[in-house]
C-alpha cells in the first residue's frame, strides 16, 4: 500500500511517489539547495479527506517524532532532509510535503 506521496513545490523537490509494507520502514526525502541560513525545514502530511497537519520542523541534525514513530534528519550542509518512519501502518498512507521558512 502507498505510505508517501509527495510533490514539488517552489524551493523543495520530492520523489512524486513511494510506497512500503505495513510494518516495513520507509526514508521520503526532500532537496531544497536552495536553502537560506536562516530557514528551519517543516514537514506536514495531509491524510486522505483531512487537511495538512504538521509532522515536525529542524533546522540541523536529527529530530525524534515520536508522535509518528520516526525521525527527521538533516544533511550536514542543509541541502536535503528525510523523513523515516520506522514502523509504518495503514494509517500513515498520505500525502508528506516538505517546506522552508
């Protein structure tokens, strides 16, 4: 089943699609190359028929969700980050959008 879509938009790009096992982790990376040095890097996910809600926001390292069991990361010079879910379930199936601010 589908656990991540996801589209570019402006500043990010993301793969347009990605798909698991239940259970099985799963990476969804976003580039944004042309990040500022001020801009912090939020992670939203709009589950079917819902509106967006937001998942998490870092500006360096590595950030615990425990709220979605996962992880965001952020590479050394700030040009990409992922998202990992460690235990995916049905439930998780969305829409995940990366952004700048």
């Amino acid at each position: 089943f589908s656990v991540a879509v996801a589209v570019a938009r402006g500043q990010v790009l993301q793969e347009p699609f990605a798909q698991t096992l239940e259970g099985t982790g799963i990476n969804i990376s976003c580039s944004h190359p042309k990040i500022q040095t001020n801009d912090w890097i939020h992670w939203y996910r709009q589950l079917p028929g819902r509106g967006p809600e937001f998942v998490g926001s870092a500006n360096k390292g590595f950030k615990e969700l425990p709220d979605i069991l996962g992880q965001l990361s952020i590479s050394a010079d700030r040009h990409s980050s992922a998202l990992w879910l460690r235990r995916p379930r049905r439930g998780d199936a969305a829409v995940y959008y990366c952004a700048l601010g």
